[in-house]
C-alpha cells in the first residue's frame, strides 16, 4: 500500500528536522512550567503527614481523584530530593513530553514507508491538541498517562509482526502504568485486552497453541499487577464520590464534544458550530475507518491477511478507538460509571488522529493526491490551531489562575502597612494562592481566607480577590484596585481613611 513520492528527503535530514521540532516544544513547555502560576488543582502537597508520604499517595485512603498515583509518587521524590518549586512539581510531565516526542516518532517510523509521512504524521500528533500541550507541563498525571498509552500502541503495533513475548509484555507495562497514572485510562488497558483477543480470532498466523497460552499467561499475570495496584485506591476514590464530577448525560455530549471543545481550545457560544461540526465529522469518519477495514480485511482475508501487515495495523487501530467506546457505554449501562470528560478522555484524540492519518496513507494507492491533499489539510490545520492558541502565560482549564503571582506582586509593592496583610479571596483562588504566598510573600500575608459573601460594610481584610460572578455587589469601605482576567475578577482595597473604620 505504499508509494514513493518524488520529492525525496533524506534519512540524516528528516531527523535533524524531527530532533529540532521536538527541542523546539520541549523549550516552550520548559518556559511555560517556570512562567505560569500553580494552579488550584495542582496544590494541595505538603510534603507532611500520612497522606503524603508514599505508602500514603499508593493507598489513597483520602479518596482524592486528584492523588493521580503515579505521578504523585514522582512529584514526592523530586520535591522531596530537589526543593518545592514549579520545575520540581512539574517535571515528570516534562520528561513525559519528552516520551511521547520519542515514541510518536517511533510509531510513525514504523507505520510509514515515506519519510515526509513519517515527519508529518509526528508533527500533527504532537499539535493535534494545545490541551495535551498544557498537561505536559502541569503538576498532573495526564501527561504520564498518555506518554505510557503511546508507548503501549508502539509494542503493541510491534508485537503484531514480531510476535515476541518481550513486545507483548512491554505493551502490558505501559498500559498498567498509564491507569496508575490515570483511573480513566483503564479504558485503554480493557482495550489492549480485547484486541489481544480479536487478533487472536481474526489473523491465522496468530492462532497457534503456545501463542495463545504465551499471551493468556501476560495478559493475567499483567491484570493481576493492575488490581493489586488500583482496586483499593480506586474504591477509597469511589466512595469518596469523586468519580460524579464525570458526564452522565451520554458518550457524545460528555465525552465527545467536551473533548472536541477544550482538546482542541474551542470553548464559547460563539465556536458551538463548530464543535458541532468537528464532533458529527469526527463519528461520520470512525464510521468510514469501521467500513474501510472491514472491508479490506474481508477482500483480502483469503489472500494475504495473515502476512498484510497495513491490514493488521489497521484493524488494530479501529479497535484502540472503538473499543474504548464501547467500554465506557458499557459501563455507564451496566454499572452507572459516568462518561470520561475532556482531560480524562484526551486519549481519543491520539487514537482518532492515528487511525485518520494511517487511513490516509494506506489510499494513497488508490488516489495519491487526494491522500496527500487531505494529510496537508490535516497537518495545515492542526499547525494553525495550534500555533494561534500557543503562549507562556496561562493554561486553558485554569484560566482564571494567570493572574495570581502579579496580584499578589502589586500588593506587595503598594503596601507600606507594618506586619501582615490579609487577603479574602474566592474558594477557586484559595488553594493556588496558599502556595504562592507560602512561596513568595510568607512574610507579607496570612494565608488567604475563603469567603462565601461580601460584607456591606468591613474593615477585616486589607484587600479580597474575588470572582465577579460570585460577588455582584461590593462592600463600603473598599475601592477596586485592579481588575485581572479579562474582567471576571478583580482586586478590592481597603480605603485607609474610611470614616468609622477602626
């Protein structure tokens, strides 16, 4: 199914191009980890206690759906052995940057022939998604998660023709360290198991008697690890009610348009066609890879299925992508568990892109310029998304965190006043700027304090931070300082002078 093209790269040359990309995204990733405030969701580790020490983080006996395992025990270790800074809080997603650049490249020197598809297709999987972006240099286990999926499709494509235990086993341990990255990806580890059991049932070269018992063997030994692992955390996690904050309204509102909508940064009435159209596009054409495969499986199935090897990837694929599908249906029937939402479900995003981009180029037989012409839509698009919602300063989910560390520099600039400032602030600011005065102004403010209304008349606090939204009205005897975030909030100042205050 391959074809040369005419416009040749060389070897040496397309991976200079591919190693100054990467670089590229890993210097704007490390510069986005030292430049953009903590965020709420990221707090919350002190070092101290129970919970946070690492029999404490494996249990997760609090129940917390933010404890991401995995990546807590990271976060322990390098705080632990480095100091608490962003860097040392977010530096296992920089080196889980890093894993996916490697394996993406690897994959997609595996999958295609044609070194300008090889590049292109690394260039988009890395692109296709500025939120995947985002987690890659956030105090998250997201970022964890889909490196080691990625790094379970490549053995897994590997396995498909080598048929090595190593492979095998290999696929098996990314997939048990992306669930102990993220509960949510044990949709993919389901998935591995099932299309162990297809390829197994649809490919002849692979229904040998000690192939099948090698592959059982791995598949139990690997289900074993995998429980003794996650079952307690994820009970603790479960009847803490973590997992409501998940969708319950259906596989396509829940999981497909939120991750069409924040994967691909389309939040906003004004972009609702939009999602609309990419969400309809997106189930028409896993449709048309359904109806591709089969029926290039079954045309060739009595000829060459069994040594066809674009054939074996790409059923492979369509089964990555529809079974996860299939399993969180399922569930969400026969159990209650909600729908996986945007970040927990950036997984399909990877597997959707793999199966269009693979499709694309097993037609090119068929009709190469509208393989081609289509790819550089792909990669055009993907490049233009990417690049326009790209900066330094701000994540997409925490938007409303970007503000936080030039607050608090204003107040500590402004204020001449002996002794400790008290800040009232919005519950979604308190735990990010906790840290950040912990951090930064120890010594200039008390730790922030929660508050539910504001006042009519007080003289408690020297200055709130609140959210608009939550606070229509103002209190007497303060004046707006500064307003941050387009608006939405905004910085109150005591008037020193107020007649009465005390």
């Amino acid at each position: 199914m391959s074809v040369k093209s005419g416009f040749v790269i060389s070897a040496v040359l397309q991976k200079i191009m591919a190693v100054i990309f990467g670089a590229t995204l890993v210097v704007l990733n490390v510069i986005r980890i030292l430049n953009i405030p903590i965020t709420c969701d990221e707090n919350g580790y002190s070092g101290k206690g129970d919970y946070d020490s690492y029999i404490g983080l494996a249990q997760d006996k609090f129940g917390s759906a933010n404890n991401h395992i995995l990546h807590s025990l990271f976060r322990k270790f390098f705080v632990d052995n480095f100091g608490n800074t962003l860097f040392t809080l977010r530096v296992d997603s920089l080196l889980a940057q890093i894993s996916f650049l490697i394996f993406s490249y690897l994959i997609c020197r595996l999958l295609f022939e044609n070194r300008w598809w090889q590049l292109g297709g690394y260039i988009i999987l890395n692109l296709v998604s500025p939120l995947i972006f985002n987690f890659w240099g956030l105090s998250r286990g997201y970022g964890l998660a889909l490196s080691f999926m990625t790094i379970s499709v490549y053995f897994l494509l590997k396995y498909t023709t080598d048929r090595k235990a190593l492979s095998l086993i290999l696929s098996f341990f990314g997939a048990i360290l992306s669930v102990y990255s993220n509960f949510g990806y044990i949709n993919y580890y389901l998935t591995l198991c099932g299309v162990l059991v297809i390829q197994f049932l649809l490919f002849p070269d692979s229904r040998k008697k000690n192939s099948f018992i090698r592959e059982l063997l791995i598949l139990v030994f690997s289900s074993g690890i995998l429980a003794l692992l996650i079952v307690g955390p994820l009970q603790c996690v479960y009847r803490n009610g973590e997992l409501a904050f998940m969708g319950n309204s259906g596989f396509i509102h829940d999981t497909v348009v939120s991750v069409v909508t924040w994967g691909l940064e389309l939040p906003g009435q004004s972009r609702e066609a939009q999602v609309e159209i990419i969400t309809w596009l997106a189930i028409a054409l896993t449709v048309i890879f359904g109806i591709f495969w089969c029926y290039t499986f079954l045309r060739k199935y009595r000829i060459s299925a069994e040594t066809d090897v674009p054939i074996k990837y790409g059923v492979t694929f369509f089964l990555l992508l529809i079974l996860p599908v299939i399993s969180l249906i399922a569930q969400h029937l026969l159990f209650g568990i909600n729908y996986l939402t945007d970040r927990a479900a950036l997984f399909f995003i990877i597997l959707f892109m793999l199966n269009t981009i693979y499709v694309l180029y097993c037609i090119r037989g068929v009709s190469k310029m509208l393989s081609t012409a289509v790819f550089l839509a792909v990669f055009l698009l993907t490049s233009y998304n990417f690049c326009s919602k790209a900066n330094v300063n701000t994540t997409i989910l925490w938007y409303f965190n970007a503000g936080d560390l030039a607050i608090l520099r204003k107040i500590n600039s402004e204020t001449n006043k002996p002794g400790k400032l008290k800040l009232g602030v919005s519950w979604i600011s308190e735990t990010a700027l906790r840290y950040d005065i912990e951090h930064y102004y120890p010594g200039k403010l008390y730790p922030p304090v929660v508050i539910s209304h504001l006042p009519a008349i007080d003289t408690t606090f020297d200055y709130f931070y609140v959210d608009l939204d939550d606070f229509k009205k103002l209190p007497v005897g303060y004046e707006r300082d500064t307003s941050c975030i387009g608006g939405g909030f905004v910085l109150l100042k005591k008037i020193e002078k107020l007649p009465g205050a005390k």
